[in-house]
C-alpha cells in the first residue's frame, strides 16, 4: 500500500482527529457527541443528532427555551474555539455545536409535527449550506468561536423566519 492511499480527504472530521481526541468532554461536546465526527456531511448529521436532543426541552416554556438556546450559544462560543484551537483549524467541519444551536433556534415555533421539524431542517441546512448575505459576510469576518457559532446562529434565524412565513401566509390556504 502506498503513502497515496493512506491520505483522507481533507474534509474528513477523521483525517486531523488525534486519538483519543473525543474523550475530552469539550471536544465530545464541539463534535456534537460524536456526530461531527462522521467521514461525509458532519454537518447535516450534527443538525439532525441535534433534533433528538431538542426534543428533551422543547416542552418548557418559550422563555425557559431560549434561555437554554441563549445558554448553548454562550457556552458554545467557548466549546467552539477551544476545540478548533486544539485542532488548530478556525471551523473544522467536525465541530458541530453551531449547528446544534442553529437547529434550536430554527426549530424555535415548536412544530407539533414531524412535517414542521423537517421543514426546519431542510430550511437551516440550506441556509447553512448556500451561506445567502449576512451569513457569508458574518462567516468570513468573524474570528474564534464566535465566528464559528454565529453564521449558523444567523442561518437558523433566517430558517424561522421562513418557516414563520410558511405559517402564517402559506398554511391558511392549504388548511
């Protein structure tokens, strides 16, 4: 086997990992609980591991809700740029706490339905994926953790407001 077909790809979450890297709790945490640490789309399975773990406060109260949203936002600025300057990376694809906290906000309308959680879904990941103004300019301006939460923060706002919109001049019509 040549040293060719060692190489990974490099946006691989595995090609940079350190053994043992994800038993730092930190670490555990930034990757999403491991799901950042997939070889393909860490994102997309950081935002959908972050659905199950929405679903265990979705039931408090709206303002207890975006406390704990607000909460994992601050926490996740510190989670964020520890792990990338441990990875020595700015936004590693594995880190995927931001994605969580997008998916929280996006799914802040509480969809009772799993047609509205999927909608939440798809419309964060092609936010977060297509990067339309502010969330690209926000991306490429922002420095540590900060920069790396922010732009999915701002991607998860731009999915509620969608889906906000989808609620109230869309759904009168097909009710």
């Amino acid at each position: 086997m040549k040293d060719e077909d060692l190489i990974q790809e490099p946006d691989s979450p595995t090609a940079i990992l350190p053994p043992g890297f994800l038993r730092h709790p930190v670490h555990f945490l930034a990757f999403g609980f491991g799901s950042g640490a997939m070889p393909k789309a860490p994102g997309t399975w950081g935002s959908l591991a972050a659905i199950p773990v929405w679903y265990t406060f979705a039931w408090l109260p709206p303002v207890a809700y975006w406390l704990v949203v607000l909460a994992a936002f601050l926490v996740g600025i510190w989670l964020c740029g520890k792990t990338a300057d441990a990875l020595k990376v700015h936004d590693h694809g594995g880190i995927v706490w931001d994605e969580f906290v997008g998916m929280w906000i996006a799914l802040g309308l509480f969809p009772d339905q799993i047609y509205g959680v999927l909608m939440a879904f798809l419309l964060f990941r092609l936010f977060d994926v297509v990067k339309p103004w502010p969330i690209s300019w926000l991306d490429a301006r922002m420095p540590g953790g900060l920069g790396i939460m922010v732009d999915d923060v701002v991607a998860g706002f731009m999915a509620l407001v969608c889906l906000w919109g989808i609620d109230v001049w869309v759904m009168p019509f097909i009710i």
